[in-house]
C-alpha cells in the first residue's frame, strides 16, 4: 500500500509508472502525425490552433500555448489556450468550471472560430461538459478538430476528426490525472506545436530561427544560430542581425546570398518563410 511505505519506495513506485508512459505515446505515433498534418494545413492557411481542456490538461494547453511565441516567433493570437474557469483557473482550481457545457460553447462563439481553424481538445476523461460543448461548437462553425484523451471511445470523439488516445493505465493516486495521463498529454502537446512549426520552416535542422529578440539571451542566441548557420564571426553576426531587424532567416540570406534585407524579406516570403527554401 502506498500509505504503508517509505520515501524511497513511493517514488520508486512512481518513476515505474512514468517509465511506461513513452511506450503509450510511441504507440500512438501515426495518430499524432496525422493530427500534426491536419494543424499544419490550418496554420499554413492562416488559421490558429486552438486548445481546450480543464484541470490539468488545460493547464498543459496553456504552458504550450505560452512557450510557442518565444520558442518559433509566432505572434500571440496563433495558439491560443482555452480553460474552463477562464486564466485564474491557470493558478488554482475553479470549482465546478468543467461541468457548464454552454460556457465551452460561448468560448469558441467568442473566439469566431472558423474552417480555418483547428481545435485540440485536451481532457484526460473524454467527457468534461465544458471541454464537450467547446468541441461541439467548434464542428458545428466548421473547425478542423481533434482530441488528446486517456480513455477509449471516449465521448468527446463524436466531434472530432482526429482522437489520439494515449491509454496510460491506472495511476499511483487513483484517478489522479496529473500523473501519468499529465505527463502522456504534455509529450504529446511538445510534438504537435514542435512538429507542426518545423513544418512551417519556423526550424532550420535543429535550430529556432523564428525567436524573438525579447531579452539579451534570446539576443545572444540569435547571434549564436546564425553564426552556426553561417559560419559567420560573432560581430558579424550581430551586425547582420541588426540590420535585419533581428530576424534569423532574414540575416542568415543577406550573410548566404548576399542580399538585402529588403530583398531577403521577399524571397522568404515567396518561400512561406523557410530557410530551407528560400536558400534553395
């Protein structure tokens, strides 16, 4: 009994349980692919990728909402986390936030979510009543949908064109979602915006050429990647940069190729802004 046993032991007992959880999202790969197609085609379209969920998952949707603008450079407005109970449910639980069906429905109505769009619904259960009407909505107005649940035929698919079902098995706390089915929902949210923004040229090999310059160390990175794109000093790369409005792509063609940025900014626009592309 988990009661019964030492420190050492309860986590043990946990770190077992986790170790299974990579197995479960390998499982569900080809569905996580599929998905990540159909949010790459919104994206690319001009649409936004819209997460929704309660408790833990919403918060999941939230922290990778947040991480995408500094991580590839996308303005706020692309992926937008939707949580019962509204941003103080981020903090602390809003009671009873997940059982209004109606209130998951107005959000997307609010939203004006469209054809363009492509909503995630993110809920361990598969049926919260917030999470459900969101869903529903967001069909109903023409949405492109999908579903990241801990369950099987969960209730919430009946709205979506995409469930990938992560099947994490009894947690350590009896239905504590936080647990395995958290950490199953977070790898699968890393490679749905990980994945999705590669695709949009937002990563040239490994490397995040789509940050911001927000602060001295995302500066200083910038500096770094585009001195290991081209081979280029760190003063010159700071001066391309510079000149470049602090965008990567656009430095890393006028170092290349020998453009302007005036012209760099053309050519990665005629190339949907990859790198790859646009350096031919």
């Amino acid at each position: 009994m988990l009661d019964a046993m030492g420190t050492l032991d309860i986590i043990r007992t946990i770190n077992s349980e986790d170790k299974t959880v990579p197995d479960v999202v390998g499982g569900a790969l080809p569905a996580i692919a599929a998905a990540v197609d159909a949010v790459t085609a919104s994206l690319r379209s001009g649409g936004r990728l819209i997460y929704v969920g309660a408790g833990t998952a919403g918060r999941l949707g939230c922290l990778d909402a947040a991480e995408c603008v500094p991580t590839f450079g996308i303005s706020p407005g692309t992926v937008i986390p939707v949580i019962a109970g509204g941003s103080r449910a981020f903090m602390s639980a809003v009671e009873g936030a997940e059982d209004c069906r109606s209130c998951g429905a107005a959000r997307m109505s609010r939203l004006k979510v469209g054809p363009a769009d492509f909503v995630m619904a993110v809920v361990a259960s598969g049926k919260a009543p917030f999470v459900l009407g969101a869903m529903e909505r967001a069909k109903g107005r023409g949405a492109g949908t999908g579903a990241i649940v801990n369950v099987r035929n969960a209730a919430v698919s009946q709205y979506c064109g995409f469930t990938i079902e992560l099947l994490v098995g009894p947690e350590v706390i009896a239905g504590s979602s936080r647990m395995k089915a958290g950490m199953a929902e977070k790898l699968v949210l890393n490679m749905i915006s990980t994945a999705a923004f590669v695709r949009l040229g937002r990563v040239y090999g490994n490397l995040m050429v789509g940050l911001k310059p927000l602060n001295s160390k995302i500066r200083e990175r910038s500096v770094r990647i585009l001195s290991t794109i081209t081979g280029s000093t760190h003063d010159e790369a700071e001066g391309a940069l510079a000149g470049a409005g602090w965008d990567i792509r656009v430095a890393s063609l006028m170092l290349l190729k020998g453009l302007e940025p005036k012209e760099a900014r053309r050519r990665l626009e005629s190339a949907q802004w990859s790198l790859r592309a646009a350096l031919g």
